[in-house]
C-alpha cells in the first residue's frame, strides 16, 4: 500500500480501517474489493448528511459546471451571497441570534483560533478558561485550551495564557468546577485574574462523549454574564443538528457570545468554517484576521442547498430527538448486557458512547466492528469510549442494522472471538 511507503508516520485512520475505500453514498462506504461497510464515524462529524446527498451533489455539480468561481478569498461572489442569505434567514432569524458571521479559514481550528484572538482583543484580557476533556483543535492557541496530553505535547513549545477547572460530571462528579471558578474569581488572592473568555462544548466529542447538563451549561452562561466573561460555544463537532436542534446549546436556552462551526457546515464534507459572535464584539479592521482560503465557494454552494434541504422546518431535528431515544435504549441495554467491561453508555442526539473499563476493550470492540462491517471510532483520554456517530440521515434499517453489528462485536471483544472477514450489509 503507497501510504506505508510515502505517507507520512502522522496518518492514523487508515492504522484502524486499512482498506482502500473508493465509494460512499448516504451511510454507507464501499472499498476497493467490494465489500461495504456502515458508516458510524460520519467523517468526525463532517457528514451529517452523509456521503454524496444527491441533492447537495447536484448543486455542486450545477455550479462547477456553470464555471461558478471556485476560490475568492473574501470577495464578494453569488455563492457566498446565497449562503449568507440562507444562514440568515433559516438558523440566525428563526432563533433570533443578532450573530456576525466571519469566514476565518476552513477548519475547525480557524474558527478557535478566530474566537481566542477577537475574545483577547475585546476585552484586553489574554486568559481563557477551558475545561478538563476538552479538546479544541490542533494549532498553537486551539492546543493550550485542549486537555489531551497527547495532543498538547505534540506543540513542542509551552502551551500558556490558560485557566483549566473541571468540566461537569470531573471525578464522578464529587468536584463542582463552576463552583471552584466562580470561588476563585471572587477571591481577589486567588491568583486568577479576570479572564477574557470560557470555552465549551456542551458535549465533548474526543474526550469521550461526556454530555454537559442543561442546568451545568446554563449555571455556566449565568457565571459568565455575571463575571462580565465571554461565554465561547465550541459547536464543531456537535453542530449542525447533531444533537437535535441546529446549534447543540439551544436546549440548554443559553446565548454564547461567540459560536465556532465548522464540520458539517458545508454539509458535504467540504473544508468551511464559520465564527459567530454578538454585534457589538465586531471591533476587527478590515483584514485583521484573514487567512487564503476563507472563501472555498463550493463548500458554500453546498452548504446553502444543506440549509434549504434539511433546515426549512424541523423534521430534522425531531427524527434525530426520537432516534435519540433508540440509541439510548439500546446501548443502555448493551451496557446492562456487559457490566464488568461496560462502565456506561450516554450522549444525546445522534452521537453516543460506551465507555469501557479497560482502554484495550474499546479498541478491540472497534476493531470487531470493522471486521463485521461497521465504522467506530474511539474517543475519550485513553481511548477507553467507541463512539457511535451516524449520518443524521440514516434510515431506521441502517441504524438498526448497525448497532446489532455492535452488539456482536462488543460481544465478541469480551469473550474473545474474533470475525475475519468484512461482510456486504
């Protein structure tokens, strides 16, 4: 295979899957000898809508063929008016959210990176709160605010100018972080000076699926309106309805004051970030903050049919609320079946985790789940959680065929079976 022989020792998707894949449409992928597999991995995410939707295909495809203008930077083009158009009028309004909506860069670091960068510049402050399990991005400022250790030691230099306290559930929940930070902004020798900004995500993704609680995430917006701090929603990974609703903080019915998407966005698997934030926190200069690739007009052509498809009202998110319920049941019950390894399902929405007591058997249940078909990761800071993270478009027969592919590989990774071959599902 070329990769062992060129790519670089960095790669690390294609250690756990190694086949070569050359199709993918809605939920499902297919490589190069024919076989196929389920796809609960989603792109981390970026695929919400799956592989290749045919609607979002076909504007692409309208548009490249129309010679519609490909890369722009920031200029003005009729790709980049009909998505801001979209976004407008189908998340921003409906929810009321007077957002400004700046295109930093492609990826979800971008979008970090802009939000640490104009949070520092408003306030004049250069700290920032970040939480245990949180992981942010992979360049320098979106490092320092990651929890990972791995990660972060991959920076090479000091990672500073952050405040870590305990994201909610930390220590079986026997610690309140929001307790703590609010005891030790209150106390003038406490050391912690005032910060310019708190970054979340309601649900940690790479942390392990750990699911914040409504009453945390608003105690935590009331925390930071009282402390006169920004409040950042890092929505990356758990945007554009994958929990349910388009952002995942509405349910908590909270208003952050700065908003990172990325992933999903495009809707296609196209690179596209988005920063959102309050009106009056607009104080760039023209150029400011900028970046070459900011205007990748096709992710915006995609992104706006994405918007048109599946934002115009709430079915979307209603069959993603009552698939919820299933995933709940069924890997609850998948928990019950295996306590001695299973230490707990949970998430929300359409993205969930089981959470090994042995590191290694989250592996190994990947891994049995690949061989039968199935596309897992693992998450958490040993990779102790498979996660499971379907298109938000899978059907009722793939979602269910897929988690009696887990059970048996979970099954099968306990009791040490092990499957050879890859079936067609």
């Amino acid at each position: 295979m070329i990769a062992s022989t060129i790519e670089s020792e960095v790669r690390s998707y294609c250690r756990n899957w190694p086949v070569v894949f050359t199709h993918g449409r809605g939920s499902r992928m297919s490589d190069r000898d024919g076989r196929t597999y389920l796809d609960f991995f989603a792109g981390a995410s970026a695929l919400n809508y799956g592989h290749n939707h045919p609607v979002l295909k076909r504007a692409l495809l309208d548009y490249l063929e129309r010679d519609g203008v490909t890369h722009s930077l920031d200029m003005l083009t009729d790709a980049k008016e009909d998505f801001l158009t979209q976004f407008g009028a189908r998340v921003l309004e409906p929810r009321g959210l007077d957002y400004r909506v700046q295109f930093p860069g492609p990826t979800g670091t971008n979008s970090v990176e802009a939000a640490l960068k104009l949070a520092r510049k408003v306030t004049g402050r250069q700290t920032v709160v970040a939480f245990t399990g949180g992981f942010h991005g992979m360049s320098l400022g979106s490092l320092a605010i990651t929890g990972n250790a791995t990660k972060r030691a991959g920076a090479g230099v000091p990672l500073g100018h952050t405040w870590r306290v305990p994201y909610d559930g930390f220590d079986g929940g026997r610690v309140c972080g929001l307790r703590l930070l609010d005891s030790m902004l209150a106390d003038s020798s406490s050391g912690m000076d005032l910060p310019a900004a708190v970054i979340v995500e309601t649900v940690q993704g790479e942390g392990g699926v750990n699911p914040a609680r409504l009453t945390w995430l608003a105690d935590l917006a009331e925390l930071c309106a009282r402390r006169e701090v920004l409040l950042i929603v890092d929505d990356i990974q758990m945007g554009c309805g994958r929990t349910g609703p388009f952002f995942s903080f509405e349910a908590a019915g909270i208003t952050p004051d700065i908003v990172c998407l990325s992933k999903s966005i495009s809707g296609y698997g196209l690179p596209m970030a988005l920063t959102l934030f309050r009106a009056e926190l607009d104080v760039w200069q023209p150029g400011e903050h900028n970046g070459t690739f900011r205007g990748n007009n096709p992710a915006f052509v995609t992104a706006a049919a994405a918007l048109r498809e599946f934002w115009a009202d709430s079915t979307l998110e209603k069959r993603t609320t009552a698939r919820e319920c299933l995933l709940q049941e069924s890997l609850g019950e998948l928990a019950r079946r295996h306590p001695d390894q299973v230490a707990a399902s949970r998430g929300r929405g359409l993205v969930w985790g089981l959470s090994f007591r042995e590191p290694g058997m989250a592996r190994r249940a990947a891994a049995e789940a690949f061989a039968r078909g199935l596309l897992v990761e693992t998450a958490g800071s040993r990779d102790e959680v498979v996660k499971v993270m379907p298109p938000l478009t899978v059907t009722d027969g793939e979602l269910a065929d897929g988690l009696s592919v887990l059970r048996e590989a979970v099954a099968s990774a306990v009791g040490g079976r092990r499957a050879h071959a890859a079936p067609a599902r």
